[in-house]
C-alpha cells in the first residue's frame, strides 16, 4: 500500500468520523478491523490490500490530529474560502482539506505541494472536477499563506 492509499483511507475516516461522531480511536479500530476491512475491498480498490504497521500508524495519527484540531482546521478553511460558511461545503470535500491543512501543519515528512495536489486528487476522484478546483483554489491559498519557512 502507498502513502496516497493510506491517505485516502485516512480520508474515509476522517468523513465517517463526522457523520457518526464516534471517538477517532474507535473509528480507526472499527473500520480497519480484519474482517471488515475484507469486506470494504468489494466496494473500493483502496481496500484490497491491508496497511502497514507505518502506515497504521499514520493513519491514526492524521486522523486523530484531524478530531482534536477540527475546529482550528475548519477556522483555516473558513478564512479561504471566502463567501462560504464552512457547513456548506459537503464533508468529504472538508475532511480532504482538513487532512491536507493537518498535514501540512503537523506532518513533517508530507510537503506542502504532496499535501495539496494528494487532496485535489481525491477531491476529483471522488466529487468531481469542479470540488478538486474549490480544494485546489482553498489549499492553494493557503499554502501561499504560510511563512517560507513553515513550506515544505
């Protein structure tokens, strides 16, 4: 499994995570449990192979990094997307920014350029082209936003 595909798991989470509420441990452990996880490949390729223990780890990490800085991660969201309350803007598109926002923050092997063109990526493959602009136009701006030395 690559990092992109152990992102776009996180991606999943990290959605799931905001419908149901549930703790971002349990999520992690619910839906990457041996027996469900097999049963995921039938809907998505992403699911037909199982991640590593590093990539295990950097799951639970972003996705955990992403529940407890949501409120901050949606503040950055919010000052970019201008004419947008950020409710508005569905959850897959935010949880694709606000991995991206969290990895560019607190993640510092993932560059700011991987962390952008890795969410415009899914956000096409998933809601469409015109989602991957909104997320590329939103990230860009941020990212230009940053002091060069916070940009990878």
């Amino acid at each position: 499994m690559t990092r992109g595909n152990a992102r776009e798991l996180a991606v999943h989470l990290i959605y799931a995570q905001s419908f149901t509420g549930d703790e971002p441990e349990h999520v992690v452990s619910t839906r990457l449990d041996k027996e469900y996880y097999k049963k995921l490949s039938a809907e998505n390729e992403v699911y037909e192979e199982r991640p590593s223990r590093a990539q295990l780890a950097y799951i639970d990490s972003v996705v955990t990094g992403v529940a407890n800085r949501q409120e901050e991660l949606n503040a950055e969201i919010g000052k970019y997307a201008i004419g947008w309350d950020v409710s508005r803007i569905s959850r897959l598109a935010r949880a694709i920014m606000q991995l991206a926002i969290y990895e560019i923050r607190y993640v510092p092997d993932v560059p700011t350029g991987v962390a952008v063109s890795e969410a415009v990526r899914l956000a096409k493959k998933y809601d469409g082209d015109d989602t991957g602009a909104f997320v590329n136009g939103i990230l860009g701006t941020f990212a230009r936003s940053l002091p060069a030395e916070e940009v990878q």
